[in-house]
C-alpha cells in the first residue's frame, strides 16, 4: 500500500533466483527480426533462451504476455541523472560540475545519487539504463553508465569512466548584442578557437608525458587521459553547429581517438563526412526548435532519418530539463513520423545506444546470453496513447515500478472510494 513517505518504500529488487518465462508476446529482438508468439527464458540474470518454440522449465515463474509487446530495456544516452535533482537551482540537490576547465580525473559515478526520485519515475517509462555525464566549462570529467535499480552507486554500476566529456567552446556570435554588452566585446570566435589550440596542447604534453618511462612527478589530468589514448575509453564532445563538429573532427583525427558527437543538432549537414570518420551522434533534443533561425521548423524531427539514410551510428536521447528525460521512447516514435521505421525507432534507443556506449555485448538487444534487461508493453512503445509498461526487469530481476506519481495517486485513489 502506498503511504505519505511517497516512494520511500520502493526497494532495490533482490538478485535472481527463479527461472522466469515470459511467452505469448510479441518480441521486438532489435537484433534483426521480430518474433510473434514468441517466448523468453531469463536465468541466473541472463537471457538463456528466446524464439517461437521455447519449452517451459518445471518451477519457473511464468508471465503470460498475451498481446503484449516484449522489448529491450532503454537506455538513456547522455543524461545528468542523480548528478541534479531540481533543477531550479537549489545546491543541496546538485552535483554535477566541477570548477576549472582541466577535470579529466574528476569521475560523475562517485556523485551519482541511486536515491533520486526522478529514477523511478525513467523505469515507469522502460528506462532501465543510462549514461551520467559531468558538466563544465570544457573538459568535465568522466562519464560512467549506470542501471537504475541499485542502493548506492557501487551498486548502480554498469560501466565505469567509459568516456571523458567535452564541451566544446560556442563558436558562434549572438544573433542580437546586449545593449549592455560593450561594442568592443571579445568575438567569441576567435576566444573559442583560442580554447581548442589550448586542449590541443593540453592533449599533446599529455601524450608526451604518458609516454616517458620514468616520471619524476605525477600528473593526475595527463594520467587520466590514459584510457583515452589506449582506446578503453571514448571521447563525448557536445557539439551542435557545423564548424564545432568539424573542429572535433579534426582533433579526432589529430589524436587518433574514439569519438561520439553529443548534441548533433546540424549533424545531418555532415552525415557522410561522420560516417567515413566513424563517428556516432547523440542526438540530444529531437522536440525542439531547430538551432539555425533558417532551418526547417522541423528539422529536428528529419535528422534520424537523414543520418540513418547516410549510414551513421546514432541515438536518440531526451535531456528535457520539463519533463526530466522520461519521455525518450516517444522522441523516438516522433522520428517514426519522419521517415524511420519503427524498429530503426527502437534501436535508437536500445542497441545503437548501447553499441555506442560499448556495452552491446551485454545488453541493448534480446539475444542468448546478454543480460535480462527486458521490458514488457501493454502497447506501442513509440506511442503516448497506448505505451504502459506493465513489468520490468533488470538482469533478471523484476523491479517495482511504483514512483512518487504512481503512489499518490493511489493515496488519493484509497481516500475518495475510487479504488
């Protein structure tokens, strides 16, 4: 029963212990095809076995799925989730930068908060995964992936510091000054492209210290960077326009690092060149308006497609500070509308998620052997009218999807006799 604490009384799920099968649903793979009638086995946390002709194990918990979709849990691409709590401001509730331009040996995981209330309310919408990143002037620090069923953040992890995170100066003029703003204001151009020279720098002694033998002192922000050099860890550069994706092209190839656009929001203008670099986009904000006051009014909303067409690796994401990220299956059902199909929709925000967060050996797809990261719909996913998520369960164990909303309602529910 629900009670005033509100989501107080939701608990961490206990690890598996009973084979559960879930059959007669429709199970959506993402790794090829789709499988009606289909059945899945879930044992020791694992995917032990899916198709049409599954057999029952004695003792097992079942779950008829009768007219139900069966999908891959979602993952968040780029989120600062557990790092800020309201995002009015109150400092209490926010963790999520560091002061100083230099961070790279700062890491968003020991700061992540498996307690926050948003949490719950990301499961109720079949997120089950996501990627926490910093924030800051320039090089935040580390981003570590995390599932969202834990006590503390030891427990929460997933992958660890899989990508250092970059925030790439504006390059790019305000279309109206202040009147407040002295006519001789620095060009934030030239100051930006200042910046770059000075990460490219930054990133050269870190090469030349990292290859001496002997040290004779430490440095923390060049060892930091380690993982990066040795391809162990991925480069996130949050860039929109044109030229600052084109300059993070040239660092890539300069340094010889992996490298994800975040943001992306003209990356359709540089498709092929992304795909021929093999860069992935994280496509941040698909419900909003376009960057450029020239672009089509829905061009968000066209750029999965374009970048799908062109052959380029991409998520889609939802950082809407609004509704607080809970709405990323339906940004993904808005790509629909403009040219992917569903399950190139799905695996936006599934597998391709996933593969560009190097976890798609464990997860992101229904397939023998990843983990049990499952959701199961009474709907369409893609779609606000008919998607409720009636049961959930990561590696293997079935979480509560009960959240502060859910519980007042039946609070309310219980106090007028509407229950």
């Amino acid at each position: 029963m629900s009670n005033i604490k509100a989501q107080d009384n939701v608990y961490p799920a206990k690890p598996q212990s009973q084979t559960i099968v879930i059959k007669n649903g429709t199970i959506h793979t993402i790794s090829g095809h789709i499988i009606n009638q289909g059945a899945v086995v879930l044992k020791n946390g694992k995917i032990a076995s899916v198709g049409a002709d599954v057999k029952e194990e004695a003792g097992a918990m079942v779950i008829d799925a009768k007219g139900k979709n069966i999908y891959p849990g979602l993952i968040l691409a780029n989120t600062d989730l557990g790092l800020r709590e309201i995002t009015s401001g109150v400092r209490g509730s926010n963790d999520f930068r560091e002061l100083g331009d230099y961070n790279t040996e700062v890491q968003s995981l020991v700061a992540y908060n498996a307690d926050s209330r948003i949490i719950n309310t990301l499961r109720t919408n079949g997120i089950l995964l996501a990627c926490v990143i910093p924030q800051g002037s320039l090089l935040a620090g580390t981003a570590s992936v995390v599932q969202l069923d834990a006590w503390n953040w030891q427990d929460a992890v997933y992958k660890s510091d899989n990508a250092l995170y970059l925030d790439m100066p504006s390059l790019m003029k305000s279309p109206r000054r202040s009147p407040f703003q002295p006519v001789g204001a620095s060009d934030p151009i030239k100051e930006g492209l200042k910046t770059l020279k000075e990460v490219d720098q930054f990133f050269t002694e870190a090469k030349s210290y990292l290859g001496q033998e002997k040290k004779e002192n430490a440095n923390l922000k060049f060892e930091a960077l380690r993982p990066l050099f040795e391809k162990k860890q991925k480069l996130f550069v949050h860039a929109d326009i044109s030229r600052q994706i084109l300059l993070a092209i040239d660092l890539k190839k300069k340094h010889d690092v992996d490298m994800v656009i975040v943001g992306g929001s003209e990356s359709y203008l540089l498709a092929d060149l992304l795909r021929q670099n093999n860069i992935p986009v994280i496509l941040n904000s698909l419900h909003a308006l376009p960057t450029m006051q020239d672009d089509d009014v829905d061009q968000p909303f066209k750029t999965p497609a374009i970048l799908q067409k062109a052959g380029v690796l991409f998520a889609i994401n939802d950082d809407s500070d609004n509704a607080r990220y809970r709405n990323l299956s339906f940004n993904a059902g808005t790509a629909v509308a403009y040219g992917l199909t569903k399950e190139q929709a799905l695996a936006s925000i599934t597998l391709n998620a996933a593969k560009i967060l190097g976890i798609d050996h464990q997860t992101g797809s229904i397939e023998v052997g990843k983990d049990a990261n499952l959701i199961i719909c009474d709907g369409d996913l893609l779609d606000m009218r008919s998607s409720t998520i009636t049961d959930a369960f990561i590696q293997g164990r079935k979480i509560d999807l009960s959240n502060k909303q859910t519980q007042l309602y039946e609070r309310y529910m219980h106090r007028y006799g509407l229950n």
